[in-house]
C-alpha cells in the first residue's frame, strides 16, 4: 500500500482539547450548535459549518461550505493552528474502557483505492458523496481523517511502539472519558521505515468513513481533468487516513428505524414475518442480537426476537449470515418495500452507541413506526466480505470510539 508524510495543520497544545470535536455525521446540527456554544475553537465550525449561520440555513447551500473555508483560516490567522515545517507521520492512540487501539495517520493514494486495494464494503448515499465532495473542493482540505484497518503485521507494531516510547505531543481525555493520545514522526529514517512497512501490506479497508473516500477520488479525478498538478506527487491525489492494525478493533451494532409499515398494522406486518422468522416476544425487554440470524424489533411498545428459519439464508456465505443481509433480504424489500436505502427516506440508521433506549424512544415518540436492532459485523467479516469483492448494505458497521477531528489538517495543496 502507498502512504505518504505530509505537512500537517496542526492545533498548538495549549488549544488542542478545545479544538478537538466529534466528526461530523454523529451529530445533528442542532447538537452540534449546542455542543460548540461558547467554544470559538471549537472544530464543529469547520467540519459542520452551518452551525455558524441561522437556524434553518441549509446545511449544504455555498455559503455554508465557504465558511468552513474561513473559519479554518482565521484559526490559521489566530495562531490556533500551524503547520509542520517537515513531511511526517503521525500516531493516534484511542483509550476506552482500558483498551488502546492505535493507528498511524498518512495520507493514503487515491490510486490504491479506484484499484481495489483500498476496499470498501458497503454501499454509499450519493447525497452524503456529494456533501462530502463540496467540502473538499471548496476547502482544498482534509478536515477528518478515514478510519482504515490492516491485518496487523509485527514489524509496524514495533516501529509504532518504539514511537510510543516517547512522549506524546497531545494528550487529553473527551467528555465520553476517551483518551486521545497523538504523537508526530518527523523523523526522516523512521518515515521512510513506516511507509516500506506498508508497501508489504496487500490490502487496507475502510472501516469508518466510506463517504469521505468516495468524495476524496471524486475531488481528486476532478482536479486531475482541470490539470491541477504540482509535481510528481500532487497532494490531491492523496486523502487523510488512520490506519489501525485489526485486532485492536471492535464494531458495534448499527440499527436501523422505518418511518411506516408499507400500508399495513401492526398484527399484519407480525403475520407477514411469521413467514421466515420464528417470532417470540419479549414484552418489555430489549433484544440486542449476539448471533448472526437474530434480529431484534421493536414494534407497537413491545420487543420481538425474530430468528431467522432454516432456509432463508445460507449459513456457509458470510454475506448471507450478516443481520443487515437477513434484514434487507428477508424485512426490508419484500414486506416494506424498501429497495434501495441509499436513497429511500423512510429508513434512518442509529449506531449502537446510542443504545436500544433510543430505538425504543423514537418508535414511542410517533416518529418512526418500528425499529430494528442487529447483530454486530466482527472485523473478520467485514474483510472476508470486502475481499471477495461484495457491498454490505449501507452504514453496516459502527465503530467506537470515534476519532476525534481536528488533531490534524491535510491539504490538497500539499
């Protein structure tokens, strides 16, 4: 695999705790607003911008992405944020619940993705793309990093842990009690060791941000059209990245919500699953599916276990296992009539950090009629499936903890 140091924009230390925020599609704008109330460091101004402007204001009219574009630069303009003199390297350590997850942060080549070595594994939402694209082309930055995963390999680990021996440039603890640890390389030998390292590595995948890399070769191709080159390299044939060997990741559920039931009440749609699920309810205990084939639901203020009957699925096709298989294929499409949820409105998606309390409170609320709970994709799925080439449904994994934005910038210009 292609990596590449690059000279990152980077907060000052005394600033980098105010500056660091959540990415952009975990919170709502109004959360968003909320969350960055007082903070003028906050990086919520420039990864959803339109928190800066009225409520109301559409969050992907022009004005919106040029503000993002300003802000960052009066960041630049305060001292908040400066960049590395040097091409480097950087690592990114998470700590939650006492387990570190540690990645390095390059920027990765456009390249290795439209050739498959960057595999992706689920399906994308054209307008999220496009969102994503307009950012980039009008910022001409990297504002959030992709989250990649590799098969884990001895000599990275120890290069990255001869780099943890020394102290990092930040460290700091969020309000979800995450610590974040960050240290730059900028040392030249050990650059060049980490990026042969990588070179042996066959494949990367994206575990986190499939959007963000579709936008990343959209902007790039673009660019490459208008003749936009600097040099051999041209910075924006390359995007931001962290890359996390496996066995430190874990996925979580991601849920899913459907605003009707395609016409039919409640004892119908129950009659209708009948037909490929045993169906048992739980009354008022939360189902949180542990095994592929269980789904869990929550309908008319009662919990179902739906376990999918023999048949309907083939137990030896890891594809056809998945809960978010078994759901489209066997709930989704052919009961109600959800065909494709890139673009059907009628379908939203909860990541499993959230917990089933919130599945069960927007069904109560009146806002959505049921909600589904699945069980989680495990690392080794996801590679088996992105390997042999095949799409997930979109948003089929979550991963937690969630980098946090704004540690460091990559510019296209770079």
């Amino acid at each position: 695999m292609q990596i590449k140091a690059f000279r990152g924009y980077r907060p000052g230390r005394n600033r980098v705790a105010r500056v660091a925020s959540r990415p952009y599609d975990v919170l709502t704008t109004a959360e968003a607003r909320e969350e960055a109330a007082g903070n003028p460091y906050s990086f919520l101004n420039i990864v959803k911008p339109e928190i800066t402007f009225p409520e109301g204001t559409d969050p992907n009219g022009p004005d919106v992405y040029h503000a993002a574009a300003t802000n960052f630069q009066a960041l630049i303009d305060n001292g908040t944020f400066v960049r590395d003199e040097h091409e480097c390297l950087y690592i990114y350590e998470l700590s939650a619940d006492g387990k570190p997850r540690t990645g390095i942060v390059a920027a990765a080549a456009v390249e290795d993705y439209l050739a498959g070595r960057i595999r992706k594994h689920e399906l994308t939402r054209f307008d999220k793309e496009a969102d994503r694209a307009h950012h980039i082309r009008t910022t001409m930055l990297n504002v959030e990093p992709v989250m990649f995963a590799y098969r884990h390999d001895r000599k990275i680990d120890d290069l990255v842990n001869s780099v943890k021996s020394a102290q990092p440039e930040y460290e700091f603890v969020d309000v979800d009690s995450v610590q974040h640890r960050f240290w730059i390389i900028e040392e030249p030998e050990t650059v060049a060791a980490i990026i042969r390292a990588f070179a042996g590595i066959p494949a990367t995948y994206v575990a986190d941000g499939h959007h963000r890399t579709a936008a990343a070769a959209i902007v790039s191709e673009e660019l490459d059209r208008e003749g936009r080159h600097s040099g051999a390299r041209p910075g924006h044939n390359y995007f931001l990245a962290v890359h996390f060997p496996d066995n430190e990741l874990e996925i979580l559920d991601y849920n899913r919500l459907v605003a009707d039931l395609n016409g039919l009440e409640p004892d119908e749609f129950l009659r209708e699953l009948a037909t490929a699920f045993v169906v048992e309810r739980t009354g008022n205990q939360p189902v949180r599916p542990k095994q592929q084939g269980v789904t869990g639901m929550y309908l008319a203020g009662r919990w179902y276990r739906l376990s999918a009957r023999p048949g309907t699925y083939d137990p030896g096709d890891t594809m056809s296992t998945l809960g978010v298989s078994i759901l489209s294929d066997l709930i989704l499409e052919p009961i109600l009539g959800i065909r494709d949820q890139r673009t059907d409105p009628r379908i939203t998606y909860v990541g499993g950090a959230r917990g089933v309390k919130e599945l069960q409170d927007r069904v109560d609320s009146g806002e959505t009629a049921v909600a589904f709970s699945l069980c989680p994709v495990t690392v080794q799925e996801l590679m088996t499936i992105a390997d042999s080439g095949r799409i997930m449904p979109p948003k089929a994994t979550w991963f937690e903890p969630k980098l946090r934005s704004g540690l460091v910038v990559y510019s296209l210009e770079d």
